[in-house]
C-alpha cells in the first residue's frame, strides 16, 4: 500500500516550503513519495522546494513554461503512476487545503472503495468561514445543481482541487486527451463517471488567506457547461 502526492506549483514560493513540510508531517505511514511540479514559476517557488524538509523522497518536475494546471497534473500524474501507487493524491501548493486531513480522507476512500475522492469544501461547513468569496460561494451552488443533475451525482463540491485517484482511476483514465485549464478535475470525474468508476466526496476544511488565484471565474464557468455538454454527448466513454 502506497501513496503518492502530486503539488502543482505556479509562483508558490511564500507557501511551498511550508505546505510540502506540513504534508510530511502528516500522519500517514504510507506515504512514500512527493512530486511537486513547478509549473514554469518565475519566482522562487524551485529553491523553497529544495529548502523543505521532508521525511520522504521529493521529485520535482520543472516545466519550461506555465502550461496550466490540467498540464501540470498530467505531469504529476504521469510521473507518480510510474511507482503503481495505490493512491495519488492532490494537494495545491499555495496552502488553501489542509494536509493534515489526508489520513483521513485516505482512510475514507479505502473504507469506501471508491476510485475518486473529491474533497468538499461546503460539506465541511468551513467554506465561507475559512473566506470563501461569497461570488465563489454561490456561483458553486449553481454550478453544483447542473454537475448533479449532468453526472447523476449528490455532490457539494466540484471545484475544491483536492482530489484522491485510485489505483483504477489511474490505470484506466485517459489523462492526456483532458484539458490543460483549471476544468481538468472535472474532466476527471466525467471520465470517471462514463468508465463506471466509483466517485464520491468528504468533508475538507480551507483557508483563503494570501494566495493569488489564477482562475477566470467567467472563463471557467463556461469551460465547466462544456465539460457537461460533452459529458452528455459521450465524449468521455472509454473508446
């Protein structure tokens, strides 16, 4: 039994060091491996990398130019699956979600045998009091009944980033024909979904403090429709 968890990194140099530290630290005896994927910073983000101190090894991929977080997962992805892990694991470089709770979740998704574990935000009740936008708040909400009634789920949370694969999800989803953007881990779940793999979510704390966000709302809202529309029309059905 392994974990393994992909950073993807973009100019996360104030909160790199600490996250991967924290992510150590954390209480999980199966860990064995973190690949952070410095996606094109222009700022320090590869040398904080180097100064933290971890108790297990710490790959890290340098990409020649920022190509996007879907790109910098595939990355991460790629290279983590290339250990057979049973469980890759997503955690954002800029300390918005709590490492601390991954024991947890993975523990969660044994139990459950589930091959997606989507962190939620709104099932753990701390979204707006961890400073969620409100806009961010309620456009989730309405995003949310669309994904619900497009996949045939009862989610809370679609858009969290924080994210479990399973040993099935990573043998079998097509992670290179997914976008480059942000909408990827959406892209993921609908994959999921049309190749009858088991999704669910749990409750994750967050923290919006200083970190900058690279994402478009309008620009992701519509990526996100897209998403549904080609979920509906069988565009991620196994070929």
């Amino acid at each position: 039994m392994s974990v393994v968890v992909v950073v993807p990194a973009y100019n996360a140099s104030r909160f790199v060091r600490e996250v991967l530290e924290r992510i150590s630290s954390a209480s999980l005896p199966d860990l064995t491996r973190i690949v952070v994927v410095n996606d094109g910073s222009v700022d320090a983000t590869g040398a904080e990398v180097a100064r933290a101190r971890v108790r297990c090894p710490v790959e890290r991929i340098d990409r020649g130019h920022n190509g996007g977080y879907g790109a910098a997962m595939k990355d991460g992805l790629a290279r983590a699956g290339a250990w057979d892990p049973e469980i890759v694991a997503c955690i954002h470089a800029d300390g918005q979600y709590s490492p601390e709770v991954l024991p947890d979740l993975v523990a969660d998704m044994r139990a459950r045998g589930l091959d997606i574990l989507q962190g939620s935000r709104i099932a753990s009740g701390t979204a707006l009091s961890g400073g969620m936008p409100v806009y961010k708040y309620v456009a989730n909400a309405i995003l949310n009944r669309v994904e619900n009634h497009a996949l045939g789920l009862a989610m809370t949370d679609y858009h969290s980033g924080y994210l479990l694969y399973g040993r099935r999800a990573l043998r079998s989803l097509p992670f290179g024909s997914l976008s480059d953007s942000f909408d990827f881990d959406l892209e993921v779940i609908a994959s999921a979904r049309a190749h009858g793999l088991v999704v669910s979510e749990a409750p994750v704390p967050t923290h919006y403090g200083a970190e900058v966000s690279h994402l478009r709302p309008i620009a992701y809202g519509m990526r996100v429709l897209r998403v549904l529309w080609n979920y509906r029309r069988g565009r991620y059905a196994p070929a």
